[in-house]
C-alpha cells in the first residue's frame, strides 16, 4: 500500500507536465501559423589538401522563420570522412532570418574526390515552449581538389666510364600527389650532351603513375662520347620529370630534376676496337701453336725411347 502511495505523486507529476507542454502548444497554435524553419546552404569552394594548404572550406547557411513565433533551432552536422564544426543551436526571431557557418576540415593529403555535408535544422522551441517540429535538411558537396607532387631519384649519383661504352641508366619516379597523374620525363641538358658526342634515347618519354604508388623505373640509353685521342672529363647529366596535370590544370609546371656526373676516361681511336682483337687473336694463336709445338717434343721422346729397344 505504502508504494502505491509513492508511485502516485510522480505520475501526477508527469500528467501535469504533459498537459502543460499540450495547453502550451495549444497556445501556440492559437497565435497563429505553426512553427516552422527554412534553411538554405551555399556551396563551398573545393578543399586543398596539399602540404601547407589550410585543409578547410567554410559553407554559408540562413535560418530563415516565416511564422510570428520566436524560435530556438537546434542544429546538426554530418560530415562522412570530413570534420566539420558549426553551432549547435540558435535562436530565430519572428519573420526574420540568422546566417551561421560551417567550418569542414579535410585530413593532409586527401585523396581526390568529393563529401557530402548534410547539415539539419530543427525547431525544439517556440515562444520559449517544447516544441516538436520537422526538421529540414539541406546538402552540399565538398571537394577535394587534386594537387601535384612528384619525387625523382636514382641509385647512383656518380659514374665512371670509358669513351665509347654502351650503359643503361635508371631513374625512380615517384607520385606523391592525391591523384592519378601522368608525367612527362626527359633529359633537360639532352642537347648540350650531344654535342659533346654522347648518343642518348629514352624508350618511355611518359607515364602514368598512381598517387602514393611504388616508383615507375624510368630507363635512359646511354653511348659515352667516342671523340677521338684522351678524354679525362666531367658531365653532367639532368633527368627531368613534370607533372602534366601540373601544366594543364595549376598553371605552374611541377617539375623535378635528379643530376648524375659522369666522368669519361680513357682514350679512343678509330679501328682501335679491330686492332685490339687483331692482337689478342694473333697472341691467342701463338699460344696454342706453342702449345702444340711442346706437346709435339714431349711425344717424340718416347718414340725415341722405343727405337733404341729395338
């Protein structure tokens, strides 16, 4: 009997709010059009993501009240994969609008594409009574702009040859943009080297690389200088890569270049190559024609021997 007693005073407590919250919105009405709220976004600039770049977008709404009522809105944000902060509630006044922001951040070096925001106005109060509304939600959508980054190296930086020697060298290309981008690869001094007399193809002059992606290896055909008499000289060679989504897109050609000095050593003279075979030949004939001459000697010896037995 005593919790019976006990469970009454809160069930009253309850019906009387629940009337009041009823007679309040009864009130409401009563004054004129429903609550309501309009909400209306601008779509944001694209994110930049790149190394330094401030990473956030900023989106622009309006809480526009129609009614004669005093609104209190409470405000929700989702983001997906971007952080996002805006207020979390305000206050409207009758026939009259409130401009708020919201702040969307992305994380470095975000992969291209895009977000969608979904921002949501709801009226929990009107002339300060509960109130529950409809909420009213708008989208927008964030960019993730791509950007160019590119690295290039190789695993030798100094190379000692001698004149006329046939060597391949290679070189690493490194995508460390957000994006798929194509480069351009070259040797910038390509002119300066062939009048020097060096001989120099490269088989892939572009490539695709994917973002973040191992290196492209990149292959440059070289013939060393065969000019003729002593050479005891330094090169330099530059390989060059560059971004082509760099100078189609940012405006300013992303590039990168990786110097490799080669030293030439050595002498060359024409029909050189032929007379060095000539002589090896020839000292390679001799040798075996000796070989055979002492050969010939050791197996006369017991021919002799036996002779005498005889």
């Amino acid at each position: 009997m005593t919790k019976v007693r006990s469970v009454r005073p809160a069930l009253m407590i309850l019906a009387v709010y629940f009337l009041s919250t009823w007679v309040g919105a009864a009130a409401v009405q009563a004054q004129g059009p429903v609550p309501d709220i309009t909400l209306s976004c601008q779509q944001p600039q694209p994110i930049e993501v790149y190394p330094g770049a401030t990473r956030i977008t900023i989106i622009d709404c309006t809480l526009e009240n129609p009614t004669i009522h005093q609104e209190k809105v409470n405000v929700q944000i989702q983001s997906g994969a971007l952080a996002a902060a805006g207020p979390a509630s305000m206050t409207v006044g009758a026939q009259s609008d409130v401009s708020f922001q919201v702040v969307a951040r992305a994380e470095l070096r975000m992969p291209e594409g895009s977000q969608i925001i979904s921002i949501t106005a709801e009226v929990v109060q009107a002339d300060g009574i509960t109130w529950v509304g409809t909420p009213t939600t708008y989208k927008v959508l964030a960019v993730i702009r791509q950007f160019s980054r590119l690295r290039v190296a190789s695993e030798v930086a100094f190379l000692q040859l001698r004149p006329k020697v046939d060597y391949m060298l290679v070189f690493d290309v490194y995508n460390d943009g957000n994006a798929m981008d194509r480069f351009n690869v070259g040797v910038e001094n390509y002119d300066d080297l062939n009048d020097e007399g060096f001989q120099l193809s490269i088989p892939l002059v572009s490539v695709e690389i994917e973002s973040m992606s191992p290196a492209e290896k990149i292959r440059v055909q070289m013939r060393t200088p065969k000019n003729q008499g002593w050479t005891d000289k330094y090169f330099s060679l530059m390989f060059k890569a560059t971004s082509e989504y760099s100078v189609r897109t940012e405006g300013i050609p992303n590039y990168q270049i990786q110097t490799m000095t080669i030293y030439i050593r050595g002498v060359y003279l024409p029909g050189f190559e032929l007379m060095s075979t000539m002589m090896i030949t020839t000292l390679a004939a001799a040798a075996i024609a000796g070989r055979y001459r002492e050969d010939d000697d050791d197996s006369d010896e017991p021919r002799v021997l036996d002779a005498r037995l005889f």
